[in-house]
C-alpha cells in the first residue's frame, strides 16, 4: 500500500511541481545527481536519491544548493531544520518566484494521500492553541 502512496505523491508532484515557481522544477527520475548531491550537502542530508519525487532549484548558478527537494514523507528546503512533513507544512503566504497558492494546493494535496485523517495529536495542538489564546485574552481584558 505504501508504494501506491508514493506512486500518487509522485503524480501529484509530477502535475503541480512545474505551476508552483519560475525556477527549473524537476520530477522523479529526471532529477540531475549532480543537483541533488548539492542539495543533499546543502540542506537535504541523508536522503537518498531514490526517494526524491521532485525538486525545485532556485541557486543562483543552477547547481541546486538552495530550493525544495520533495520526499513521500515530506519535504527540505534551505533554513529548514530536516524533513517538513506535509501535514505540518506552513501556508506559504509570499515566496518571492513561486506561485504560492499553487504550491500550498500541492503541499495539502501530498498529505491528503495519507489518509489518516486528523491525528489525536493535531486535535490536542489546536486545542491547547485555542485554550491559551483564550487565557491570553481573558488575562488581558
């Protein structure tokens, strides 16, 4: 089952990748090694490069030091601290070269193929969000 979820991830890239920016996008297979060994020393370390299904190189010399490199489990990008795992992706409101709404359309459609709903875990973090902006307000008025 987890092939077919990979496989679906990788159609979902495949269709979106290209609308989300104006820099070189890449998919599975046609992904350059010399590119994604950069993007592995750069901010992608210890991804394989058979589980890449896509990458987006925004370095200034097309050597693919800086950008996203997407995974079944989520995605890397430069200043990030490891994977970013769809589910807990943060809308992109302005990144300057992307077509924003287009990649966090692609970004909720990657997390969708999980389909393990919402998690006990994501239900408490809004309600402990929730419950501390009320503090918050009842505290200050």
């Amino acid at each position: 089952m987890a092939e077919d979820k990979k496989k679906a991830k990788a159609r979902i890239i495949q269709e979106y990748l290209p609308r989300c920016s104006r820099y070189k996008c890449y998919t599975q297979g046609e992904i350059p090694m010399s590119k994604f060994e950069k993007a592995r020393e750069s901010y992608a370390s210890g991804v394989s490069y058979w589980d890449v299904l896509g990458m987006i190189d925004e370095s200034f010399f097309g050597d693919g030091s800086k950008g996203f490199l997407f995974t079944e489990e989520g995605y890397y990008t430069k200043g990030s601290d490891g994977c970013i795992r769809y589910r807990y992706h943060p809308q992109y409101g302005r990144l300057l070269g992307y077509n924003t709404p287009v990649l966090d359309e692609m970004l909720d459609k990657l997390y969708q193929v999980n389909g393990d709903g919402v998690s006990g875990g994501e239900v408490a973090e809004v309600a402990l969000k929730l419950a501390s902006a009320f503090l918050d307000a009842w505290l200050d008025g």
